[in-house]
C-alpha cells in the first residue's frame, strides 16, 4: 500500500537551488521536506544486491539513512525505533518511504517533498509508493549552474562535468514527463524567477499543485527547521538559513571565459532556448577559437578540476560526513548483484 499521500516529488539538477525550494516547501504548513538523503537515488541502483526482505537489506537502509548528511527530526529517536519502521517490509522502495513518512508524522504534516538528485532515474519506485503524485520540475541557467559546481569544494569536476549532467538531466526530465497522464499535476519554476517574483511564482506553483499558498513560505530561513540545521551541515547549504538572495544570477558572466560559455551553450543551446534563456554570443562563432564540439571540449578537459583544494579547507567534521557517505555508497554497489532466482527467493 503506498505510504506517500500526494508527495511533490522534486525535478532538479544539483547546484540549481534544489536545496532552497525543498526548505521554501519545508516552511509550508502541509509539506514536510527533509534534507537530502539519497534514499530512493541509492536504493534503486543497489536494491538488486539485497535479498527482498532480507535483513541485509534493512541493514542498508538504515546505515544509509544514518550516514546522510542532513539532519531529520526522526534523527533523535532511538535506532531501534527507527529499524521498527522497516520490519515486516521486503522492498528497499517500501523502507524509504516509511522512513520518509515517519518524518512527515514527526512534523504533523500531511505531504512530503522528495528531494533527490536525477529522479527521473528512478521515478517509478517513487511513485510506487505515492498516491496522487506531482512534480515540481525546476532548472536554473546552466551557465550558473556551471559556475555553482565549478566552485562547490565536494562537487567532482568543472564545467564539462557540470553541463553535462545539466543536459543530461532536462532531457530526462522532459522525456519522463512526456510519459506522464494528465492527472498528475505538473509545475514548472525557473531558478530566476523565484527570486525577482518570490510569491507570485510560489502561487502559481502551488496552485498549479494543488497546494494552499502560505506566507510562511517567503519566511522559509525562520520558518524551517531542517533549514537551520543543514545550513551548518554543510558548506554546500551555508544560504539556507538566509533570506533569497535575488541577485544571484548571471554570475558566470563574471566567472566564466568565453570557451566554458561557448561549450555550455553548444552543448544545451536547444533546452536553454526552450526554457527562455537566451545566449550570450550572439553572432559569434558557436565552438569560439575551435572548429568542433570536440575541439572545444578536448581544450577545457586540460584544465578540468577533479578533486579540489578547497575541500581539504572544509571543517573535519563536514567532511568526515561526506567521506563517510561516500564510502559507505561505494561498498553498496561493489556488492555483486544476486540473480534472478536469488530475488525471486524473497517472494516466495
């Protein structure tokens, strides 16, 4: 039985202010919108490695949900209330959202938002568990999305990593969303936008999903909790306890040279001009001082960063969480897959 009632289920590339409109919905009187947890993302790439039901499977959940690094209000509960959540389930989709829900509860509200990286990737296991989902589908200008990640001390890689994962993840969002009936609610929001018209934009976006508008919402760095506290989890999230910040845009103009922002734009110009984001090179030559896509790319992978230095300037708490994490991913899928009569075993 699905354990999500009318979830908004978040459509957003990272370093897009994913993390901001989650705390925004989280300051609405019937939204619940924890930080991120990856619960879904993880679960419905490494469920095959777990045997349904198992209870090495409700051992991963749980050391999953343990080694995020936002902070939930179910946090402070004692560990075996917690794994009580999950017993007598078989699926890594059913433990998720029981986790989640158990948050909703905890915060008397009646909905939750999923926020998720990708998640299209694995929609359906979302709504496997939803009744009634929507999707809340918003993007931000690549360009400073790319300048976003590009500084961002725990992001892998530059620009070339970054708007390509920024293509990536509109086209996948489009395609899912052609996929979907017309009885699920859709909106769409551009990072921009929200911050030159906060509320008019957040009353058309919950109107369009079916959502009261609250003022509550224009206070989110007061009204959320889990704003406060992740916004000292993390550098990442340091703007979260803050007020909009309405003229962070067009930064890469700035920051970006003309070949990171020829790439970009080469690269994603149809979705950009689609989603109302014009170019920046006007009648210039579309790979600048290069012939080819290739050429261009081939130029900017010479400086592309992978790890930064940055990063070892972090707290050594921030990062002992983030290395924790990602240690604790990379064992989960380093786990061979069990056959097709190994997950069949669980059902019978």
């Amino acid at each position: 039985m699905p354990r999500l009632e009318a979830p908004v289920i978040l459509f957003c590339s990272e370093r897009s202010g994913s993390n901001m409109i989650a705390k925004i919905f989280d300051a609405h009187p019937q939204v619940c919108a924890p930080g991120a947890s990856h619960l879904f993302k993880v679960m419905s790439e490494c469920a095959c490695r777990y045997a349904p039901g198992s209870e090495d499977l409700r051992q991963a959940v749980l050391a999953l949900f343990d080694a995020k690094v936002s902070r939930w209000a179910i946090d402070a509960w004692p560990s075996d209330e917690r794994a009580a959540l999950l017993t007598g389930l078989s699926h890594a989709g059913d433990m998720a959202a029981a986790l989640y829900a158990a948050e909703a509860k905890a915060a008397d509200k009646p909905h939750v938002m999923t926020k998720e990286n990708s998640s299209f990737r694995y929609l359906p296991m979302l709504t496997a568990q939803s009744t009634r989902p929507r999707i809340l589908f918003m993007v931000r200008d690549p360009r400073d999305m790319a300048v976003s990640w590009t500084n961002g001390p725990v992001m892998r890689g530059g620009v070339l990593r970054a708007a390509e994962r920024w293509r990536q993840d509109q086209m996948g969002y489009l395609e899912t969303l052609a996929q979907l009936g017309p009885e699920t609610p859709v909106a769409f929001l551009r990072y921009e936008d929200i911050l030159s018209d906060p509320e008019g934009q957040l009353r058309r976006v919950c109107t369009r999903l079916d959502l009261p508008f609250s003022e509550e919402m224009l206070r989110f760095s007061e009204r959320s909790s889990s704003a406060r506290s992740d916004a000292k989890r993390s550098s990442m999230w340091s703007n979260l306890d803050k007020p909009l910040i309405s003229d962070n845009t067009q930064k890469f103009r700035r920051e970006l040279d003309d070949d990171q922002i020829a790439y970009i734009e080469a690269l994603a110009g149809p979705i950009m001009t689609a989603m109302g984001y014009e170019t920046a090179r006007s009648g210039q030559s579309a790979f600048g001082r290069f012939d080819t896509l290739e050429g261009l790319r081939a130029h900017l992978a010479l400086t592309e960063p992978h790890d930064k230095p940055a990063y070892q300037d972090l707290p050594a708490e921030e990062r002992a969480r983030f290395e924790a994490w990602s240690r604790l991913y990379a064992s989960m899928k380093a786990r061979p897959p069990l056959s097709p009569d190994q997950l069949l075993e669980g059902h019978e």
